[in-house]
C-alpha cells in the first residue's frame, strides 16, 4: 500500500479530526498525554510532569502546553 492509498481510505475519519482541531502529528504525543494523567492521578505537580515529560521525549516544555490545550479542548465538529 502507498502513502496516498493509506490517506485515500481514512480520508473521511482524518478530515474529520482536523474539523475537530486535531493536528496530524498530534498521534506522537499521545503516549506523552497518558503519562502525564498518570503522573497527575499519582499526585505530582503539574509543572514537575512537564518538566519530566519535556526531558524524557525531548520536546520543550511550551509543545507540551500547546498540546495538552489541544488535548483537552471538547471536541466540536468544524471547530477552528
């Protein structure tokens, strides 16, 4: 399968997501937002998790903000 097949049948479900405020590359934090829940639901500081996670997977800080805005933003189709 090529790249253009792979996006050519989930094309609705992508369009959908983007409608929704999602980014594509939004999929590589995902990992990174259940740690953070986890490490949240264990107690830790929300600055200490950020600081922690933006070591481990070698991102800024700031990215990891923009994310978890994204992330916890209420899904509404046609969102902008």
């Amino acid at each position: 399968m090529t790249l253009f097949e792979a996006l050519e049948f989930n094309k609705k479900p992508l369009e959908m997501l983007i409608r929704m405020g999602a980014k594509l590359n939004d999929i590589r934090y995902l990992d990174l937002y259940s740690e953070f829940k986890l490490m949240k639901s264990q107690g830790e500081k929300t600055t200490y998790c950020i600081a922690y996670l933006a070591e481990k997977y070698s991102i800024s800080e700031r990215t990891i903000y923009e994310v978890f805005k994204r992330f916890k933003k209420e899904c509404i189709l046609d969102a902008v």
